[in-house]
C-alpha cells in the first residue's frame, strides 16, 4: 500500500515537474523569437548562438537551432547522467516546437528596445528557472555552466550563466556590432539577477511554481 502511495507521488511530482519545464520554455521561446531574433539581441541563449552560425555559415536559423541543440544534447548526456539527459531531452522538444512555432507565426509583437528587453529578461529568466530547479538544463549555454557547476560549486549558477553569456557576446561584437551586444550585456545583468532571486526563493519554499 506504501508503494503505491509513493508511486502516485511520484507520477504527480513527475506531471508538475514536467509542465513547470514545459511552461519556462514555452515563455523563453516566445520571448526569442518575437523579441530577441527581431532585435537581433545577443545574449548567449541557443537561439543566440544560432543566430551567429546563420550569421557566418549562411544556415537557415531553424536549422542551425535544431543542429545545436542535438550537439548540446549529446553534452548533456555525456556530463549530466540520465535524469538531467532525459529532462533535457524533453525540454529542447518542447522548446525547439515552440519555437518554431511562434517563429513561423506572422506576429509583430516588439514595442521598442527597452520594453523588448524588459519582458525578454523576465520570460527568459523564467524559462531557465523552471528547467534548473527542475534538474533539467535549457540545452543551452546552461549546460556548459552546469557542467562546470557539477565539478566546482563555489561560483552560483546564475553567475555562471553570466560568464556563458559574456563569451558568447563576444563573438556577437563581430558580427552584429556593439548595440547588439551592449543591449545583450544589459539583458544578461537583468535576467541572471532575476533568475537568482527566482532560485533563492524555491530554495526558501516561496515560488509560487
């Protein structure tokens, strides 16, 4: 009786678990492709480093999205163990669907440069809350950040992603020039301090999610 009882837990832990995932990336795909690809905004996301590979190689974005996150996937196996892999796995379907979706979309929702990087850094810092605190990474630069985390616990996460985020601006300064890359600087500060309040608050017990 024991069993069956923790095992209904465990679906139900499971069915949160999993919608919680798919809500975050369902809000950080939409805040890339109606926000940060219209602004061509950098800030070291997937869609990001996608942008410069379609940039330099010429490749379709949504085929260069798709190329890269079947090669963090991989990391992420090989570095993360079968949970965060499997979690991840769901979350770069979901993403990539939602992504593609509301990039295929004839949507014009961009208002102007500042409230784009408002509602970006909020729905973004969202998306990677929901998969980290669900033990599943965004198959993004995240996954390099939390493979560093795994062996070297002494920098937070949030700052880690930063740092991600900061290499990959870059790379940016070269092909989308520095507006780009100092409007991305500026959404890495806002989401990855939001992002940390986020965590410090499900750590308390106080997310609403």
């Amino acid at each position: 009786m024991e069993d069956v009882v923790k095992e209904k837990r465990n679906k139900k832990s499971l069915k949160k678990s999993l919608f919680k995932i798919f809500l975050g990336n369902m809000l950080m795909a939409f805040a890339y492709s109606e926000w940060m690809v219209p602004n061509e905004i950098i800030n070291g996301g997937a869609t990001s480093l996608a942008m410069l590979i379609k940039a330099v190689t010429g490749i379709p974005l949504l085929w260069a999205t798709n190329g890269l996150e079947v090669f963090l996937l991989i990391c992420c196996g090989i570095f993360l163990g079968k949970e965060t892999m499997f979690k991840s796995l769901y979350t770069s379907i979901t993403y990539v669907i939602c992504f593609n979706v509301f990039y295929s979309l004839p949507l014009d929702l961009s208002f102007n440069i500042v409230i784009d990087l408002i509602l970006a850094s909020i729905f973004i810092a969202f998306g990677y809350y929901a998969n980290l605190s669900e033990k599943s990474s965004t198959v993004s630069v995240d996954v390099f950040a939390l493979i560093i985390f795994k062996y070297y616990k002494k920098i937070p996460l949030a700052k880690l992603l930063r740092y991600m985020n900061w290499l990959v601006l870059l790379f940016g300064f070269f092909i989308y020039g520095p507006q780009s890359v100092v409007v991305g600087i500026a959404l890495s500060f806002i989401y990855t301090f939001i992002l940390n309040q986020m965590m410090e608050l499900n750590e308390k017990g106080k997310m609403f999610i």
